[in-house]
C-alpha cells in the first residue's frame, strides 16, 4: 500500500497556490473564516438585510479572505501576507463600507444617475473580483469576462449581430457592480443557497457522517465481484449529495477507494477513471446537486423542489450506466470483491441509519414547502444532534468551529466564481447581446433544435473544461438558454441540458479536470484515464438529448409515462455500456455489438415502436450469445 500513497490534489478546482499561514495570522484568518460562516446563518435565518448590502458583504470579506490566503503567483511569499494583498483587502473593505454608508442614494441612483465616488467604487470593486478569481479560479473565466467587458466598449465598432451603441466608463462600472451585474443573480445564489448547503457538508464532514456513507456503500457492495469500484459507485451518489464539487468528492473518496480498486486487480487508469466518472455524478445527485442548480431555480424561476425532482431519473441513469460498465469490467477480467472481515460489518452500518437523518429532514423540510434556506438550516441542525447519537464525533463548541471553519473555506471559489461570472450576464443584460446570439443561434441550426441543442453541449463542454461548472453553466445558460427557448424547448430542459454538460466536461478531454486530479492519486496516465472515463460516461453524453424528445426523463407528464420512459431509458444504457464495453454473456463480435448499440439507442428514443426494435435487437443478441458456439468460445 505503501505505492498509494501521495500527495493529494486541490480539492478547489482551478485553485492557485495558497500560503501556508502560521501565528497570529492563521489565528486571524481562522477567526475571520468563522465569523464569515456565522454572520451568514445569523442574517439568512434571523436578521434579515438588504440584499445589496448583504451581497457586498459577501463578496467583499469573501475577497478579504482569498487575498490572505493565496498568493498572486508561485514566486509570492508563502508564510506571509505582503503589503500590496493588505492593501487589497482595505480597498475591499472599503468598497462595503461605502455601499453600507451610501445604500439609499445607490438604490435611489441605480441605473440612472451615478456620482465619482460610485464610479470609483464600481472600478475598484470589478479589478478586485477579476483579481480573486485568476487566484483561486484560474485566468479562464477573467479572460472570457475580461472580453464582455472589452465588448461593452468596442461595440459600436463592431458589424452585424455584436453591434451596440456602447457605454462610457462611468456607466458600465456603477451598472456592472451592482445588483444588475457583479452583486446580481450569481452572488445572490452563492451569499444564499450555496454557503447554506456547502455549510451542511461541511458540517456532516466534521461529524464523519460523510464517512458513513462511505462505509454502508462498502458493506453492502464491498465483497461482490469487483466490489470496491461497486462501492465507488454507490458512495458517489450518497456523498455527492453533500458535495458539490467534483475534484472534492474525487480527493475525499478516492483516497482509500482508489487503493481497494487496486487491491482486486482493477489497473491504475481504470481505478481512475471509476473514481473521477462517479465523483462528477455528485454534480447532478439530488436533493442537493450542485450549485449551478440554485443558480438555475434563480434564472428560471422553477422552485428548487422541482428541479432537484427533475434530476431523480437523469441521476439514476448515470449511475445504472457507472454501474452496469463496472461490473462488465468485473465480469471481462474475472475480478473479486474484498473478504468480509475486512470490510465494515453490515449489521453494525445498518443500525446506524439514523445518520441519514439529516438529508431525510432537508426533503422532508423541501416537500413540506420550507424554502432551501430554512431546509438546509434545519439539516445542519439535525447534523449536530446525529452526531451526538452516534457519540463517534459528537460535534461540540470545538468541532462546529471547525465545520464554520471548513464550510468557508470550500466557499471562497464559488465566491469569486459567481462574482466574476455577474460580470458576464451584466454585460449580456446591458447590451442585450443575449438575444441577437439567439438570432445567430437560430439561423446556424437552421430552425432545428436538436442541432442547435448540439452547439450548446459543445460551448458547455468548453467551458466546462476552462472554468468551475458553476460558472460554465451561468454564461452558456445565459447566453445559449433563450436561443433554445424560441425554438420551443422548454426552460426546464433547456437549462437542465447545459447543466448537465458544463458538468460532464469534468471527465471530458483534453481538460478533463475531475480525471486528472483521480489520474493523479492512482499515479496512473492522465490521458488514459480521461478516455476511459469518457466511455464510462458515454451514456451521459447522449441521454441529455432525450430531455427535449421525452420530458418524462424529467419527471414531466404523468406517472405512467414517467416510469415507461425510465424502464425504456435504464435498459438502454445498460446496452449501451454492453456495446461499448463489448460483453454481453461473453465478448462481443462486431457486427452483435454494433446491434447493441443500434438497438440501445432505439430505446433511448422515446417512442413506442423505437422501444420494440430496441428490445427485438437486445434480445437477438442475447439469443446469438447464448446459443451460437463461436460466442460461448470467447465466453470461455
């Protein structure tokens, strides 16, 4: 075991070097980190503020604290915080300070009149998100901002669709670091619904209920064949119900996973490979998903309760997929499980169910019609009473100190992220290029939707592989979501369509971030293990088109309907990762493979008659399988 063992990624994705702070200065940015935690729950639970205030404070002591923690670049002192990051941080400071002091006159003057001291407000405030997240975010999402900002001055130079009237200084800067742009949307679902719920994990980490998880996946799945990459499956849908970040589950679970894959055979890659195509499923597991989804209830209006239903099938076929590739794995290599006496005793894991308690009562708080808000609070509570049940880490004073700790510390990038990412639909809402890229949109595709749907899934999958999928699916669904509107595909397809590939663009190459960072800990190819988890995947690849020609996928129309499109769509992957993993009751032949795959994409399509081809093709080749002696050679 002792080859496993190395130095773990960065569970922030995109994140820069951070300094490793000692003294009175880790004792600050400890303090600071609890207090940004608290002053959150205290506002968003019992004393309410005004959003844009609320909002700067949020984005402001967010940038504080990302300024003390990560250096500008690798040459930066690492044990200190030099004058230029202190001055920064004043100057963030003091951009909340002038917003609490001249709230009303901001309020009374947004969008029509502006004074110098906002314009320099809206200036220094704007060069200090940009700075923030090229820290703990990397420069693709400040590049891509930085040309809309570029855009809003250049317009009027510019020919056709980008043409616009143009902006002085003054008026693009109070308009864009306001509730318009910068302190808009995106910060209001981080300052609200995201910190909320990354609190919870954080809270459920601090009290080893995450690890729980972990242990009911092993028990159960553990000792079958190939168990371990089973029970990395599973535990990816339970602790990516508290995670939202897919480089976060990765270093979380695959530091003792990736290690069991090895121990029953699975090689380096494709223990990689499980544990990166599992971890980005975290993204799009109810009832939590990721943050993009708080982000999509804010843009569409959708209540949250019906977006985290809407995933329930999409998530179940990911993981069927994940599954039915990992044990044709087992079966092509004949692979074991682990003995039971080294895996947690089942009896003893179940009488522990009580430690599902916490995500029982944020959907039960959700399907009663509390808001995600008081949900989420009301989980944390249930958090801290189960882990005095289980008395294994009973969270007191010490440990919910750490969890506040913890909960701002996995924050920060979603606050740059969402701050920096306000800049680009403020620009878009300013000029109004939205909707004339909805025109250009339109007239490529041609009038039709699954083409244009297709031009979508590759600007989200580029973004994706640049940027966080927060801020992926804040800019393709502001730009691409209302092209795909006008041509009839309904918002909830629509955006749940980009979501869904701004977050598979984890595990797709050449920037496959989610497969890099798993490559990393079984020390195994990163390109290898990128492609192998792109055919892990493949099936997540094409069931986001079946969201616009079955909306049933998306728990859409009545219940019939629902559980036909989910038998129908279920059997389909499963032949899908038989096709492409080429075993079916042995191996596959290429032409019965080839028929696989036409017939699982037959039930992938939500018709009747496609159904009946898809299972008369399934079953001709099971019949070739069984009875034909060539195949029960390769079986053999």
């Amino acid at each position: 075991m002792a080859d496993e063992r190395r130095e773990l990624p960065d569970a922030d994705e995109f994140a820069g070097p951070r300094r490793r702070l000692s003294g009175t200065w880790s004792r600050l940015v400890r303090a600071l980190a609890v207090v940004y935690a608290l002053a959150h729950l205290f506002v968003l639970n019992l004393y309410p503020v005004d959003p844009w205030l609320f909002r700067a404070g949020h984005l402001c002591f967010g940038a504080v604290l990302i300024l003390l923690l990560f250096r500008p670049g690798r040459r930066a002192a690492a044990d200190r915080v030099p004058f230029y990051d202190l001055l920064l941080a004043a100057a963030a400071i003091g951009v909340f300070l002038y917003i609490w002091v001249e709230l009303d006159g901001l309020l009374f003057r947004a969008g029509a009149m502006w004074t110098w001291g906002d314009v320099a407000m809206g200036v220094i405030g704007t060069v200090i998100v940009f700075e923030v997240t090229r820290r703990i975010a990397g420069l693709a999402l400040p590049i891509i901002a930085g040309l809309f900002v570029l855009y809003a001055f250049i317009g009027p130079y510019l020919p056709g669709v980008l043409y616009h009237r143009g902006y002085d200084v003054p008026r693009f800067f109070t308009y864009i670091f306001s509730d318009q742009g910068i302190l808009g949307i995106t910060t209001s679902v981080s300052s609200t619904y995201v910190i909320l719920f990354v609190t919870l994990g954080a809270f459920m980490g601090a009290s080893r209920i995450s690890d729980y998880f972990n242990d009911l996946a092993l028990a159960l799945f553990g000792w079958a064949r190939g168990g371990p990459a089973k029970a990395t499956v599973v535990s990816g849908v339970l602790f990516g119900s508290i995670s939202g970040s897919a480089v976060a589950n990765v270093v979380a679970s695959g530091t003792f996973t990736i290690p069991m894959m090895r121990r029953v055979g699975y090689d380096r890659a494709t223990a990689g490979a499980i544990e990166a195509t599992s971890s980005i499923g975290g993204q799009i597991t109810p009832p939590v998903l990721g943050a993009g989804a708080f982000l999509m209830a804010e843009m569409t209006g959708i209540p949250y309760a019906t977006i985290a239903v809407a995933a329930i099938l999409p998530c179940w076929l990911f993981y069927v997929a994940c599954y039915a590739h990992v044990e044709l794995h087992a079966r092509r290599n004949s692979l074991v499980g682990l003995p039971r006496s080294e895996l947690p005793p089942l009896g003893a894991v179940l009488r522990k169910l009580y430690l599902f308690a916490p995500l029982a009562v944020l959907v039960a708080a959700l399907y009663a019609g509390f808001s995600p808000l008081r949900s989420a609070t009301l989980a944390i509570l249930a958090t801290v009473v189960a882990s005095w049940i289980a008395r294994e880490a009973p969270l007191g004073l010490r440990g919910i100190l750490n969890a506040l700790e913890r909960a701002t510390m996995d924050v920060l990038q979603l606050v740059a992220v969402c701050g920096c990412a306000g800049v680009v639909v403020g620009v878009i809402a300013l000029t109004g290029i939205g909707g004339r890229f909805s025109q250009l949109l339109l007239g490529l595709a041609a009038g039709h939707a699954l083409l244009a749907m297709a031009f979508t899934m590759l600007i989200a999958l580029v973004l994706g592989m640049g940027m966080p999928t927060t801020a992926a699916y804040a800019i393709a669904a502001s730009v691409l979501a209302p092209g795909l509107a006008r041509m009839g595909v309904e918002p909830l397809v629509a955006h749940f369509f980009i979501f869904y590939f701004a977050v598979v663009s984890g595990i797709t190459p050449p920037v496959a971030l989610a497969s890099f960072a798993a490559a990393t800990m079984a020390k195994a190819d990163p390109w290898k293990t990128s492609w192998i988890a792109l055919k892990l995947g493949l099936a997540a690849f094409i069931v986001p088109f079946m969201f616009y020609l079955s909306p049933a996928l998306l728990a859409q129309g009545d219940l019939l309907a629902i559980l036909l499109a989910a038998l129908t769509a279920t059997l389909g992957v499963i032949l899908l990762a038989c096709a492409s993993d080429g075993w079916l009751m042995g191996a596959l032949a290429p032409l019965p493979r080839l028929l696989l795959a036409a017939s699982a994409g037959f039930l992938l399509v939500p018709e009747h008659a496609t159904d009946v081809v898809g299972v008369a093709g399934a079953l001709a080749v099971a019949a070739w399988q069984r009875w034909n002696p060539f195949a029960r050679s390769r079986a053999a």
